[in-house]
DNA sequence: GTGCCAACTCAAGTCCACTTGAGGTCAAGA
DNA sequence: TCTTGACCTCAAGTGGACTTGAGTTGGCAC
C-alpha cells in the first residue's frame, strides 16, 4: 500500500501540515507509522479527511466527527442522527431564504430610510426575537460533544410583550 | 424622552447587561448619559439593537455592523452592500440545500456502508474540494472590516486533480 | 562531512463575541 | 446605621479550530 508523508497528504487535500498534525492528536485521523521521525500516512487518509470536510459541513463540531468513527477508524453514522442533522439544515435554509427575501426588499424599497420600510422593520424585529439567527452549531440534543457549556445561544430571555 | 437603565434595556432586548457594556465600549450604542454611575439609554436603543441582531444575523461582524452607522449614530447601509450579502445568502442556501439533500440520502440509502452510496460519495467531493462550506462570514470584498489577517479560507490551495 | 530542507515537538498565540471575577460605588429600604 | 442589590470598571477567561514560533532531528545531495 502505497505510503504517503504529511507533506504530500497537505498537498492532496489542500490542507495545512499543521492540520493534519492536529487532526491526529485529536484523533480523526492516523498515521500508519513512522519512518524515522515522519509520520506516514496510508492513501485511505484522504477519505477520512474528505468525511471530516463533510462532516464540517454539515455543521458538526470535530468532536461529535470523531465520535462517528469506530474505534477501529471504520464509519458509524446513525442515519437518524444524520436526519435530524437534515431536518436542522432545513430549517437554517428556511430562516435564511427570508432573510436574502427581507435584504433584496430593503435594497429596492422606496422608503426614504431603511428604517420607515416596514418590510425592512419586520426583518429586524424577527432577527431582534432570535427567528433568524443562522446556521446553529449542531447540537442535535444527543450530547456526542463534550459538556462544554455550549456556547450555543446568545440570546438569554425572549423579550416580553413590546413594552 | 423616557430614559431606561441598563438592566431595563437588557429586559427589554434579551440580552446581557454585559453586552450592552461591550456594544457601548465596541462604539455600537451609546448611552444617553450618566446618572450617577449608571448609564441611562433612550428608547431609540432598542431599534438600534434590533439592527444589530438583524446585522448579525446576515452574516456581518460587529466592525461591520458599526460601520454601517454613520458618526452621528444614525443608519448608512448602501443598497448595493445589500444586494451582495443577498447574493451570498442564496449562495449558501443552494450549498445547504445539497447538503440537506444528500444527507436525506444518505439517511435513507441501503448501500451497506456509507462509504459505498455514491450519492454520498459525490457529497463528501464536494465538501473536500471546499463547495459546501456553509456560511461564509461576510466578506463582502469592501473592506469594511479592520484589515484582520482574515480567518476566512480554510483549505488554501484547491487540491489537484485527483492523483 | 556538511548543509539543507522538510518534519518534528510543545507551548503559546489568534480571532470573535462575549462572559466572568474581583473589587468598588451608590441609593433606597429595614 | 446597616444591608442589599443593582450598577460600575478593568483585566482575564472561554470555546473551537487552527496557526505560529522556537528549537530539534534526520535523510539525502553534494
């Protein structure tokens, strides 16, 4: 199997050496060995890399990426948790169509300021309640990532009745 | 003009008093003056928080969102400006709109590993060569934003054709 | 043998938007 | 008078995903 130092993993997956580094030390991926003090890395690398890239995509923190692989570095992803991954895109998708909506009639809006264009007011009233607030860090309720104290809402108290 | 305290502003808007600080010392909001110690807000506070959620949840920085205001506080986004982040916006809804797809896919596919869907495949493709990457942070090519040695591209080279 | 370069390790720094902590001030109520 | 509670300042900490820097090692070409 042909073997691959970090130099030429960097230049396949476009990926910094430093990340790859990194990568390893958390644990996503892993050298086959060593040849002196360099690490060897194993040509399947470059698919767990292209999963962990999907993974980032998909909103997943490297902790909860790490998680979905088997201890023996084998793929095992839950398909409901990858729904629900889905079903959270979905929604982001949803706020931020109403918000590209809401910017494009702010843009062409006629109201002398952005401020008397109702449609505009609407959009800021709706992101000043958190409704549009994006793409959420996944957190699909299954605590695969460590009890960090998630920094996952801004927003304490939604704001009582307009005083 | 009804002054409020910071507490009040906090109830009001949801946020943390120490925010509110934090937007004052970051040139964002500006309170009224003192009493005694304490800082006293005028209403207008809270549409201008509305602003700033809004701001925030289009995408854009605090540096951003404070430069949209001109020196006397009041509202100076350029139409253009918008249109852009409106474009960026549906750039990231079609890239989450594939990626919601394909992992509804994925979720449902019998291939008996992950690894053999081709469908997921062709995703995880896309995701390493960088296309998926949800939300970009604003960045409009207007240098807005102080010129921070910017955190925007991760991946730097586009990797090559496949070897 | 010696020079270079790519890799190495480990600690510390970066960015952003806040939060936390320690220690201080002040007005009002008991 | 004392206490309480809300506010204040300023410095430092947080989290996630990396990057940077300093100092070291080892293989290969000359």
């Amino acid at each position: 199997m042909q073997e691959l130092d970090i130099g030429e993993v960097a230049r396949q997956s476009g990926l910094a050496a430093s990340t790859l580094r990194y990568y390893e030390a958390r644990g996503l991926i892993r050298a086959l060995g060593r040849r002196g003090l360099r690490r060897s890395f194993g040509v399947e690398v470059l698919e767990k890399l292209s999963l962990i890239a999907l993974g980032q995509a998909a909103g997943f923190s490297l902790a909860e990426i790490a998680a979905m692989f088997a201890p023996d570095g084998h793929l095992q992803i839950d398909r409901p948790k990858l729904l629900a991954r889905a079903d959270q895109v979905d929604r982001s998708i949803r706020r931020l169509t109403a918000l590209r909506d809401g910017l494009r009639h702010a843009a062409v809006c006629q109201a002398p300021s952005h401020l008397e264009c109702p449609s505009f007011r609407r959009l800021m009233q709706a992101a000043a309640r958190g409704a549009i607030r994006s793409p959420e860090p996944a957190d699909t309720k299954a605590p695969l990532s460590l009890p960090t104290g998630a920094r996952t809402s801004r927003r304490r108290r939604p704001p009582p009745a307009p005083a």
